[in-house]
C-alpha cells in the first residue's frame, strides 16, 4: 500500500472577500479557494513541493477550479520555553511555481499562545461580536486556562480577562504574503482576472514532522517524481495529517484534499 507523505487542502479562506478580492470575477468555494494547508513530511526529498503543487491543480481545475490564493507567515514564532515553532517563511515553493506575487495582506494584531501558535483576529472578532463561531472560539481560550465568559458578560471584557489568565501576548503582524494561481488551460488560465497586481518576489525547502520543521537540500539526490503520486483524500485523512506534522497543529474547514503518497515498491 502506499504511503501518505503530504496533504494540500484548499479553504474557504475564511472570510469570503479573501476570495473575491483576489479573483473578482470567479464564484468563491466552487470557483476559488485558499491553499489553507500544505505540508510535506521531511522523508520527502528536494524540490517534490512544485510537483505535488501541479498535481494538486491538475485534479481541481478538472472540478471547475479556477483561481487559488495563498499565504506565507513571514513571522517566527516562538514558544514561552524558547522552542522555535515556525521559523518564518515567504513562500519560496510559490515562486518556484510561477504564482503572481501580490504584497502583504492588511496588517493585524494577533494573540501568540503560550505554545507559540497564534491566535487570529477571525477568532478575536467573532468572539467580541458574538458570530457564528464564537462558542468554539471561546472554548479554545477556556482550554488554556480561561474561565467560561458568564451569560450576558461583555465578551470585550471577557477577551482581556481571558488574555491575562492564559499568559497571551499580543503581536503585531505586518501580513502574510499573497500569492495567486490561476488553473485550467492556456486559455482559461487567461480568462482570470486578478484583483490585485503582480510585484517582485520577496527574497532552503521546508519540511514538517511532529510540528517540528527541517530542511531538504537538493544535493541529497533530489525528487524523482516516478516514485511519488498524488489523489484525492479523505477529510478525515487530511485533519489527522495536518494536526500531527503541520506547525499550526489544525486543520481548517476545507473544500478540496490531495494527498502525496511514495509509492511501495
């Protein structure tokens, strides 16, 4: 049997103008997404990410895809013990790939839990104004030592209560870099109006296990794309993977999944 060694899952990326900003013209979740996750296991050789990643858009345009954004998170985390969670990236594999560079998304304030992942302002405002969501949000907080908000309680006030309890701080993030893909053909390919025009890239291959990161250098051998696969998976198969190796340690409500498998010899 083969052997799942990487998982792309396209999102909804959350808030629907993440989409329709990028690709005004496509209809979001059906003819656009978010490459929410992307992770490789560090078994996984040099320059396999640009293969997987035309693989991967391959199979959606066949289902009507037609635009994909994604994000790289500039910033290292660090956990409270001084362990490095995510060193930072800008998105090489994109650019290996020939996606259109758009700049940095609006800048925000995050909270950075004691484990060094982040809390993200989606979550922050759904909690504050009381959305569809909040109550999963609220719960993640409680998990980490947060009491329970009391029924009517100003959920602006339970947020600063919350932060201290837990030992949060705040970050200022400057953005995730944007990246865009258009899928299909020549032809269709051309069709996709972007909503934001291309800049210069911003200037090692990244690979995960356990939440931990590492490198892959091509001097190793490099990827032989005969030995390797990709198909769609599971939602369940998806969620186990990411939250095992992936630093964000979630998976997100998703769309699409792909898998990479090695084939067994």
């Amino acid at each position: 049997m083969n052997h799942l060694v990487g998982v792309a899952v396209f999102g909804n990326g959350g808030f629907k103008p993440v989409l329709t900003n990028a690709f005004p013209d496509l209809e979001p979740y059906t003819e656009s997404a978010e490459l929410a996750r992307f992770v490789l296991l560090d078994e996984v050789p040099a320059n396999a990410e640009s293969w997987f990643l035309a693989r991967v858009f391959e199979l959606a345009a066949r289902e009507g895809m037609r635009g994909i954004v994604s994000f790289s998170d500039p910033i290292k985390r660090i956990a409270q013990d001084g362990r490095v969670v995510m060193p930072g990236h800008i998105g090489l594999i994109y650019q290996a790939t020939n996606a259109t560079y758009t700049g940095q998304a609006t800048p925000r304030t995050v909270w950075q839990l004691p484990d060094g992942s982040i809390f993200n302002e989606q979550k922050l405002g759904k909690i504050r104004q009381q959305k569809q969501g909040h109550e999963y949000s609220e719960q993640e907080l409680c998990s980490w030592g947060a009491r329970p908000r009391r029924r009517r309680e100003d959920p602006r006030t339970w947020l600063q209560q919350a932060r201290a309890d837990i030992g949060a701080r705040t970050l200022r993030h400057p953005g995730n870099h944007r990246y865009l893909f258009t899928l299909g053909d020549r032809r269709e390919r051309r069709a996709v109006s972007l909503g934001f025009g291309q800049l210069p890239y911003p200037k090692a291959t990244q690979r995960w296990r356990n939440h931990q990161h590492s490198w892959r250098h091509v001097g190793e051998g490099g990827f032989d794309s005969h030995k390797f696969e990709v198909a769609p998976i599971d939602p369940q198969v998806a969620q186990s993977f990411v939250e095992q190796h992936h630093y964000s340690a979630s998976c997100t409500s998703n769309l699409q999944r792909f898998g990479l498998f090695r084939k067994e010899s």
